[in-house]
C-alpha cells in the first residue's frame, strides 16, 4: 500500500517514454502490442489453452517468482548492522570509545553491556517478529485465474510466468504486465501507475502512431498495479516480477514508505527528549567543570547523564509490543500484514463500514420475483435466471442467489434453448449489466437487470398482464411505492428489464448505447438477514467508543431498516447524489453527525473517509469489494476478510479470517493493549529518567565531587532498562481500553515534568541523609553508594505505580513477568555493594540504619506518587 501511494504521488504523473532513468517498459512487452497473435504465441512460446506443467515450472526456473523488488529479508549481518547504526547505540558506542581512550576500563566494560544487551534483545525480537510475520501474511493468498494444463486454475500471483493465458473480470489485480487476446468492456484503473483516477478502456487492438508513445496508453496492454474495476477479458503473461514496468519503478523506490500516526508519534516523542538532552546535558557539563575544575570528568559525567536521559530500549520495547500483538491479533482470526497498523487499529474511533456481512449474513435470498403489480411471476426468475446464468464477470450475491433459486428442470430448459451471444458487463456507474441472448428460432433478447432507479432511467416501456403498454408517470408513482414498500421491510430490490433485438453481423458487439429503449419487467426482492451477533458486536464497539458509520451503494430504506433491526442509532441519513453538490467544509461538518451514507459510489466512500480524518478522527474502513478499495487505502486503518477481492485485500492492513464485527471488536482490544504497553515504557522511562537528571543537575552546583560516577550512572541505566523488558507481558487496565487511545505528545510532556521531579525530592533527601547524618562529606564512594541504591530501588518500584492508573499491589499487580524482573534488579542493586563487583564501580558498603531510612523513603514515594498520579489523570487525562 506504501509503495502504490507513493507511486501515485511521484511528480508528472509518470507520464514517460519506453526508457527514462532505469524505470521503463520491457522492449518485448512493446513489441508484444505490434504482434499480430500468431506470432505473439510463437514469439511467447505458448497457445491458447495455456502452458503445461512441466513448462511452468522451466520457467520459474529462468524468470524466478513473480514478485516486486521490495525490501529483501535481512541477512544476520545485515539486521546486527540495522541494529547497530541506531543513533542511540551510536551515542553509546561513542561514550565508550572515550572512556576506554580517558583509561576509564570500567566504564568501558558496561556501556559495552549496554549495548550488548540493547543489540542483542532487539536482534531476537525482531527477527521473532519478521517470522511472525511471514506465517500470518503466508495465511492471507492473492490468486490470478490462468488457463494451464487445458484447465482454468486459480494460481497464485508469484507462480505466474510469461507466457501464462489469464482470464481477466471486475476485482482483479492485473497480476503482471500482459497483453490483452480479447476483452469485452473491460475497463482498468490505472491509477496507482498514472495518477488519473478515471478508468481506461482496455481492448485487444492497439493503434500506435509512432514507436516512443507512452507504452500506458496503448490500449492492448496491461501493467501491474493496475485492477479491473467492470468489464471481462483475455490476456497473455509477457513479463513478469522485477522485469514488469511497475516492478521496475518499484526498484527504484523500495524502501519508501509513508509514515503512520504512530511514527509520527514515535519521532515526536524522540524530539521531546533530545530537547531535554540539549538543556540540561549543557547545564551538567558547565556547574561540574566550573564546580570542580575537572573538565575531561565533567565531559564523562555530562555523556553520562545524556545516556541516563535516553530511552535506550525503546526500539526493543516497541517491536516486541507490536509483533505481540500481531500474534495474539492471529489467534483471534485477525493477520496483521502491516505491524504499526495495529496501534491505528487501537485509535480508531471511526469505523466505516458496508452492511453485507458485516450487520448482515451475506447471505442473500431471492424471496420474491415480482410483476409491475406486485404479484409473483415466474417469467421474471426467468429473464432474472438467463442474465445471471449467462455473465462471466464477477457474480455477485444476487446473482448467485438467482441461480440457486430456480430449479434443475428450469436450468435444463434454458441449457436446451438458449445459447448466449454477447454480454455488456456490470459498471458502478450504470449499475446494471445485460446478456443478449439468442434462442432456437434465432430471436435475440436483450435482458438487464439492475438498480431500480438506473432501469427506470432506460425503460420507455412496461408489461403488465403480457401486454406492453407505454410508461405512464401515474402508474410510475405506484411501482416506485412498491419498491419503497419492500425497502422498507429490509428488502434489497433489482429491476429486470428486457427488449427484442433485430439480428446483426457476428463482428459487431454489442455495447451500452444498445441498453435503450428498455421493456420493464418486474422486481426481484432479496433478503440478507441480519446477523444474530450484530447487536451485540456495535454494543461492544459502543462501549469501546468505536462509532459506527454505514457506508453502503444500496438505497437508504433498506440501509435504515436493517440498522433499526440490529439496534444501531441512526442520527442523520445522506445520500451520494447531495454529496456530489458539498464542497469539502460542508462533508466534513455533515459527516460528522450522520449515521448512514447511502447509494455511494467508490468515490464518495473515500471523500467521506477524508472528511472524517479532517475532524481529527482515526477513521478504520471494512471493505471487501472492487469499490472499496479507494477507501481502504484513504483510510488510517484499511480492514478487509480473506474472501475479498484481490485489490481490497491488497489495499488492506488488516485481513480479518471470519467477516465478524466481534472478531474486530477483539482486534480494536488488542491494539489498544499493545498501544498501553508502549505508553507505559515511555512514562516510566522518561519521567524517572529526568527526574534523576534533575536530581543531577541540582547536586552539581553545591558537592565537592560529582554526585554518581560515570560508570555508576551507566550501570544504574543498564539496570533500569533490563527491569523494565518484561512490560510487553504486562496486562492493560480495563479503563484503558474503553476509549480510543492517541500519541499526545502534551500530556506526555506534563507527565514527565510532574511525576519526574518528584523522585528528585526524595533524591535530595537522600543528599542530606548521607552528608549530614551518615557524615558523607569526606567520603565521595559512601554519597556514591547511597544515592546509586536510592534510586535504583525507587526507579524499580515505581514502576509498579506508574504502570497503571488504579492502586499499584492492590488493584492492579504486574505481570509475573515483569514482577520477576523488577525483584532481580533490586536484589542485584542491594547486593552490589557487598559484591566483587564493589570496587571496580566505586561502591562501598551501607550502614544498616541506612536501609531503614530507605524502607521509609521509598514508603513515602509510592505514597507520592500515587496521589499525584491520581491528581493528573483526573486534571489531564481524557
């Protein structure tokens, strides 16, 4: 989806000659356009009913997969080297270069197991997560129809190879660069590779002038990226994956991606705390060199400080939140094809959707085939059976209710009497389609069937009783309130229209001017039930403060009807025709309080989706036809169902296994968790980290020596980091989860500045315990000591306060994990100095009346803490 919004906003619409800066359209493929068929089977190496097997498989041989370039899977060097360039491990690296070139071994020793640790967690848990990955994109296919072996199969994209025959109708992705054998209507979007949203009419002839015209105007070719959007077609395989004109762009692009609300997040949040580096590191620096005339220490220390302000373990927390999530996401039938989408997916608090499938069964029934009266008749599930039966596009849910419908002994009859002669494919524009067809006395019907409204507009004729009678705008009124009559019971209604057609030459096809004239017919009633989980799925989005929008190309009776059956309040209705005369203000406003949109077009959907982004929602969009994909790309999060059509599914980050509002319910949960986890880390580190660089900071102006060496300051970080690496284990507040959660850089900012400065209270008393009653003044590696196990112990526990807004230990316990990690540190801290270890970092042993002052200190902080915490969220929090 990266790559195809990227290309689609490439300057000068791409508009260029075969060769152009490495990006170009295969010299072959050109030369395929000029072929006359014969020679383009020989020159291909194929035929008509397709390649064997045994030809297949010589060819992914030569040509290998049929897949972009895309950014290759990393080597073991190579993601230690991604690892390692980090600016975070960079600064370290640096810190300990200087230390080990100032003869500071020891210092030297632990920034190298700061790294060390950093590298190595972040190594394992992305390669887990590439993995993890992997399986559940593995589980989601994207299939081309070929011909091989004689057999029309369904193959999977990266199995195709030149030469392959492919069927082409409505849905498809055109699978490589191709060029078209025959085609009937056949209408593509191009606009992934040209920009232009209009789609462009593809047929089996080209007309080229001159050999530099753009190779994407020649009618007869077909490129990669582009999708069938209505029509029916033929086409041979010419070049496949890296040798496609897109897969050459592609090449030249990889890599580019645009950023999601949580990078931008993630990069705010980055800012916040190198804005704290740039003034306080300067200020640390200047009071211990002016204070203590040792300027190489003071270097030493400030780099220390910078360290202690950096959440070192931020990219490691994050990549193992979010592949977390994708997994436990996988086991509640949700696959993740794009990790950050998941934090979206837990922001969303607009969800636009269709109704089928969703609230409804997707299921439909033919329930009633009705005559201009209202009364039932055969002759229209007749005319209904012959359109359905007889179109080789992309059979919709009627369709395939129509043909259920009717009985063996009818398909029998009409096997017997009719043979079909053309077809004029479904469009979203006309909102019909036709067959023409042709029976044993050699007279030809045209038969559509379609939206009411659009058989109405063509229809100058009616058959009542057997009879044609002209339209009279009286009777008219009549059968347009029956129609609503139907709508109004939940009803989906088609119209059926017909005409008899004088014979014509083979060679002349016929096309939408032939749908004129028209002799209405009747109606068809479908029924999709609602689904007996719909009530209770909106209720959960409800109380997770999910909004739910219909967006739906059916009329807007039906659309209430069964919103009103399922218990979804409807404020506003809106309907496509009014959107078309709203400027972007007015949608916005509009949008906002409107419930269902109705007989949309693909392009409404998405103007709807970006007029909620502009009011500053997080807009998801379900979708899972050929229309839907503008929005699902428009959308902050694109969700589609394994069944969909290929370009929904491409178009998605988000693939749900069961078309289920509950399965979403349970995916919109588990990004809110994932999201909450990464929170936490971010305040826990941030605020405690600041808050001893405050404490630094102060301590500077008036000790004798440096407040903590800098070993000691690293080593005192090490140790934080690796309390805190069993967060993404740790459970999420309920509270939480009830709304939609976002990057709010200002609170976070609030946070930091409140809740950091407290450990520094008790940091300074600390100060005046161990130079004035432990006599410290004298003894630098006693102050050390004191001050280092302090805040150890209050960095470690606090985090059990800040991780949840409830009462820590009481209300809300940690992960048995995190619980474990957390005890260690603060045994390890205690034990330090008493260790082996003890002198090479400058420790000496504690008084033991100094434990019972640190009991009481560290009583009174989560006290504090606790009641500050409680004060901010009520002031601050949402």
């Amino acid at each position: 989806m990266g790559l195809l919004a990227t290309i689609a906003s490439a300057p000068a619409r791409l508009r260029i000659p075969v060769r152009n800066a490495g990006i170009r359209v295969s010299r072959q493929l050109v030369e395929s356009a000029h072929a006359d068929f014969n020679s383009l089977y020989q020159q291909l190496n194929t035929r008509p009913n397709g390649l064997t097997s045994d030809e297949v498989e010589e060819r992914l041989e030569v040509y290998g997969k049929n897949v972009l370039a895309r950014e290759k899977r990393l080597t073991f060097f190579g993601r230690l080297w991604d690892n390692v360039k980090n600016p975070l491990v960079i600064l370290l690296v640096l810190l300990g270069v200087v230390s080990f070139a100032t003869g500071d071994i020891r210092a030297t020793v632990v920034i190298g197991l700061m790294v060390l640790l950093g590298i190595v967690l972040r190594f394992v848990q992305e390669t887990r997560a590439d993995h993890a990955a992997e399986r559940l994109q593995a589980m989601v296919s994207t299939t081309a129809t070929a011909i091989r072996d004689g057999v029309k199969q369904e193959i999977a994209l990266q199995e195709l190879v030149p030469g392959d025959i492919l069927h082409l109708s409505a849905g498809d992705m055109i699978p490589a660069d191709v060029r078209v054998l025959s085609s009937k209507d056949l209408f593509l979007n191009q606009a992934a590779l040209t920009g232009e949203s209009l789609p462009v009419e593809k047929t089996a002839g080209c007309s080229i002038t001159t050999q530099e015209e753009n190779p994407l105007e020649m009618a007869c070719l077909c490129f990669q990226g582009s999708n069938v959007e209505s029509g029916i077609g033929t086409a041979v395989v010419v070049t496949t994956g890296a040798g496609t004109y897109f897969g050459s762009l592609a090449s030249s692009i990889t890599g580019a991606r645009q950023q999601t609300s949580f990078d931008k997040g993630i990069n705010q949040f980055t800012w916040l705390m190198i804005s704290f580096m740039l003034v306080m590191v300067p200020l640390v620096f200047l009071f211990n060199g002016l204070s203590k005339g040792n300027w190489v220490e003071a270097f030493l220390f400030a780099l220390a400080v910078a360290v202690g302000l950096t959440p070192e373990m931020l990219p490691m927390i994050v990549t193992v939140n979010l592949s977390k999530g994708a997994m436990s996401m996988s086991k509640k039938k949700v696959i993740v094809k794009r990790l950050n989408a998941i934090q979206n997916f837990g922001a969303m608090d607009v969800l636009c959707t269709d109704k089928t499938g969703t609230i409804t069964q997707g299921k439909i029934v033919l329930e009633k085939h009705l005559d201009l009266s209202g009364n039932q008749n055969d002759e229209i599930l007749y005319l209904a059976y012959l359109n359905s039966y007889y179109q080789t596009g992309l059979k919709n849910l009627m369709d395939v209710a129509v043909l259920d419908h009717v009985n063996l002994e009818a398909r029998a009859l009409v096997d017997d009497r009719y043979h079909k002669v053309d077809e004029i494919p479904f469009d979203f524009r006309r909102k019909r389609m036709s067959v023409v067809v042709e029976d044993a006395d050699g007279e030809r019907l045209l038969i559509t069937k379609g939206a009411v409204e659009e058989l109405f507009n063509i229809s100058t004729q009616v058959e009542v009783h057997g009879e044609v009678l002209p339209r009279i705008s009286e009777y008219d009124l009549k059968r347009k309130a029956l129609v609503d009559h139907l709508n109004g019971q939940g009803f989906r209604v088609v119209a059926v229209a017909y005409k008899r057609l004088p014979a014509r030459a083979e060679n002349i096809p016929y096309c939408v001017a032939d749908e004129s004239d028209m002799i209405l017919k009747g109606f068809l009633a479908f029924l999709d039930p609602p689904k007996d989980s719909a009530p209770e799925a909106l209720s959960k989005l409800s109380r997770y403060h999910v909004d739910v929008k219909i967006l739906t190309g059916d009329n807007d009776l039906v659309t209430t009807t069964i919103c009103q059956q399922v218990g979804l309040p409807i404020e506003n209705v809106l309907l496509g025709p009014a959107i078309e005369e709203m400027d972007e203000a007015e949608l916005a406003k509009r949008a906002e309080k409107t419930t269902v949109f109705a007989k949309l077009s693909p392009a409404h959907k998405e103007r709807i989706i970006r007029a909620l982004q502009k009011n500053g929602h997080v807009v998801g969009f379900m979708g899972d036809g050929i229309n839907d994909a503008p929005a699902l790309k428009a959308a902050d999060v694109g969700i589609s169902v394994d069944t969909a059509v290929d370009i929904a599914k491409e178009s998605s980050d988000i693939i749900l296994l069961e078309n289920s509002l509950l399965v979403l319910e349970e995916g919109v949960i588990e990004g809110r968790k994932v999201f909450g986890n990464i929170i936490k880390y971010i305040k826990m580190a941030a605020s405690s980290n600041f808050g001893n660089m405050f404490s630094v900071l102060g301590a500077s102006i008036f000790l004798p020596f440096v407040p903590m060496l800098p070993i000691q300051v690293l080593t005192n970080n090490l140790l934080y980091d690796f309390s805190q690496t069993g967060i993404p284990t740790d459970e999420v507040d309920a509270e939480w989860l009830e709304k939609p959660r976002k990057w709010v850089i200002g609170e976070l900012r609030r946070f930091i500045l409140l809740i950091g400065p407290i450990s520094s209270i008790f940091d300074y008393l600390t100060f005046f315990l161990m130079l004035y009653v432990f006599n410290a003044w004298n003894n630098p590696a006693l102050f050390h000591t004191g001050w280092f196990i302090e805040s150890l112990f209050t960095q470690t526990l606090i985090i059990h306060v800040i991780r949840t807004n409830k009462i820590p230990f009481v209300q809300s316990r940690a992960s048995k994990a995190l619980t474990i990690t957390s005890l260690i540190i603060v045994a390890v801290g205690a034990v330090l100095p008493i260790s082996p270890l003890a002198e090479m970092l400058g420790f000496v042993p504690l008084p033991i009346t100094y434990w019972l002052f640190l009991a009481a200190m560290l009583t009174c902080y989560i006290l504090l803490t606790q009641v500050v915490k409680v004060w901010f969220v009520r002031r601050f929090a949402e």
